[in-house]
C-alpha cells in the first residue's frame, strides 16, 4: 500500500511521551496541491483527522511477546506511541476553530509535531455519534489511570453540548467530585442521576455519565438540587450562587466555592419502615414544632422536597417524619428527586 500524505502537523509538541491525553491546540498545514481539494470544509465544525506514524520496526513488535497474547494489547487502545501494532494510523476527532487558506486551526490534536496527515473528513454526528459506546483500551491498561481527566470529561461535555460555558464546566467538576468521592467510572451503570434546573449543566452531567432516560439512569425533576445515586450513597449537591470572572476561574477554584455538598445514605423499604414505627415516640411538642415548620415553608401549597430535608436537619429528625407530618396536613412534596416521598 502507498499513502499520500495531503499534509502535515504543526504541533507544539515534539515527543509522544509528553503528548497529553486530550491533545494540544495545533493545526494541519495542507499540501499546496490538494488545498483546492478542501474548498468548504470550514463549513463543519468539527474534522476527523487521520495521520500516519509511519511503519513499526520489527523489533518493537517482538519486545514483549508475552503482553501482546494478552486480551489487553496494544491494538486495543489509542495511544499515539502504540509499538506492538504493524500499522500506526491516528485519528482524532478535533473542533476547527478556523481556517487561512490551506492552514487548517484545530482545538485539540494528540499528534505530534510534523505527523504526516494522509486523510482529513468532516465529522458526521449522525453517522459517527455513538454517545452510548464502551471501549476496551481506556481504563484497563496498566499505565493509563482508571478515572478520566477533569480535561477529558471537559471535551466530552463540551462536545456533546456544543459550546463550552459555565454549565459545562460546573458539570465537569461535579462529575470529578462524584467519581473521585465514591472511586466509580462515571459510566458506571448503577450511577443514578437527578438533575436540576441548569440545562447545560445536565447536558455535561448526561454526556459524561452516559445516563439517559431511556436507559432509567437519568431523571430531570427540575429544581436547585443534583443528586447522584449508587448502591446505598447518595449525594445532593447545590450549585452557590456566585459569580466567576471567566471559565478559568471555576476550573481552578476550590470545589466548595463551587457547590454545597451533602452525603447521605439510601434507606431501604424496611429501614423506612422502621423509622416510621418510631413516628409516635416523637414528643409532642416536636410534633407540633414540625407541624409549625412545614406549613411555614409551603410554596404555591406545597413542601419543597429540599426544604423537607433542611427542616429534618434543623429539628433533628428522621426526614420521613416530615413527610409524615406532610401526610397528616394533607400536603404534597414538590420536586422529589429520590422518590423518598409519595
């Protein structure tokens, strides 16, 4: 086989080693003969870039013999300096930030410096989009981390949304609290999600964990509160109201600037009941409180699902004894997010 190269990479990049995961702003000098061949591709906003590393040496492929019987090889992940693989085609999705004459301005490339370019194509959402994709190279080798990059997740949403603005990036660093406090994939299948009133911040929260509604893992009750769920944790968070200078400002600061946090644990059916049973020890003169605090906190005739929780907290109570007092009144809780209440 015989590839023509139509360009090549001008990356700040030189050493494959150094190469960041999600790549490094860089462009693609096309061959003055072929620049014609390009006329409207500014027209996509995002490229498929194909590269060529050139031929693997047959030394490298025999260094490790053992490793390459292994299900987990080095053709099953993406890697730019992949050694036990014959051919070493890169490709990359990237965002075309721009375009002067034959210079094509990318957002990212995981391609070094003078890389040979033997393909570029438009991305197609419709025929390439696979949101629900697993894959086997990422998370399984043993130098690659199991937990994405605050970096990689950032692409992902950002993808996935169209833009990055503050949503997206308030979701990337949730879904960094919620993976890294629990030690789970952010696709993790079991990981439930409620989410609030931010559409772009559940756009980021959905592109990263993979939830769906059609999959049942995702719910979009509305309101202030995020709630993740897995197994028997549960976490609430509340975005703080709190204004930011730029996009780097929320990337950089302290994860509390950003969100209240609460953990809680999931009471099973049988644990609710038990709580319930205890429901006429409370004294009288908390019941009362409780009576006086939840009609003090009704909106448009109705309690609050978080306020429900706040008022728990403030009396020191089971929150089921809210719902309780809620029932007695002939109330209803608005915004359940947990399904704690009926």
């Amino acid at each position: 086989m015989e590839f023509q190269v139509v360009g090549l990479v001008h990356s700040p990049i030189n050493d494959p080693k150094q190469m960041p995961k999600i790549g490094v702003p860089a462009t693609v000098e096309i061959l003055p003969e072929y620049v014609s061949s390009f006329q409207g591709i500014e027209r996509s906003s995002h490229l498929v870039i194909i590269g060529w590393r050139g031929p693997t040496q047959p030394t490298e492929l025999q260094e490790d013999a053992a490793e390459a019987r292994n299900v987990e090889t080095h053709m099953g992940r993406r890697k730019f300096d992949r050694t036990m693989v014959p051919n070493s085609l890169i490709l990359c999705v990237s965002r075309l930030t721009g375009r002067v004459d034959g210079v094509l301005q990318l957002d990212r490339l995981d391609m070094v410096d003078g890389t040979a370019i033997i393909d570029v194509k438009p991305y197609s959402p419709l025929r390439g989009g696979a949101f629900s994709a697993r894959t086997a190279g990422e998370g399984v080798l043993p130098d690659r981390p199991t937990m994405p990059t605050l970096g990689e997740m950032l692409i992902a949403a950002e993808y996935f949304h169209g833009e990055r603005c503050l949503g997206i990036v308030l979701g990337a660093r949730l879904m960094q609290h919620v993976i890294d406090a629990w030690g789970i994939e952010p696709r993790d299948p079991r990981l439930r999600v409620w989410t609030g009133d931010d559409g772009c911040l559940t756009d980021a929260i959905q592109a990263i964990s993979g939830a769906t509604i059609g999959n049942r893992r995702l719910k979009t009750p509305g309101g202030r509160s995020y709630r993740f769920a897995h197994g028997e944790r549960v976490l609430a968070a509340y975005p703080k109201n709190t204004e930011y200078a730029n996009l780097e400002a929320v990337l950089s600061a302290d994860f509390d600037a950003l969100f209240s946090v609460r953990e809680e644990v999931a009471e099973t059916s049988h644990q609710r009941a038990d709580q319930m049973r205890h429901r006429y020890e409370i004294a009288p003169d908390l019941e009362q409180r409780l009576v006086e605090r939840v009609k003090g906190s009704l909106v448009d005739g109705k309690l609050p699902c978080a306020v429900a929780y706040k008022i728990a907290e403030d009396v020191d109570v089971y929150v089921g004894e809210v719902g309780q007092v809620a029932d007695d009144l002939g109330l209803k809780i608005s915004r359940c997010q947990l399904g704690c209440f009926k």
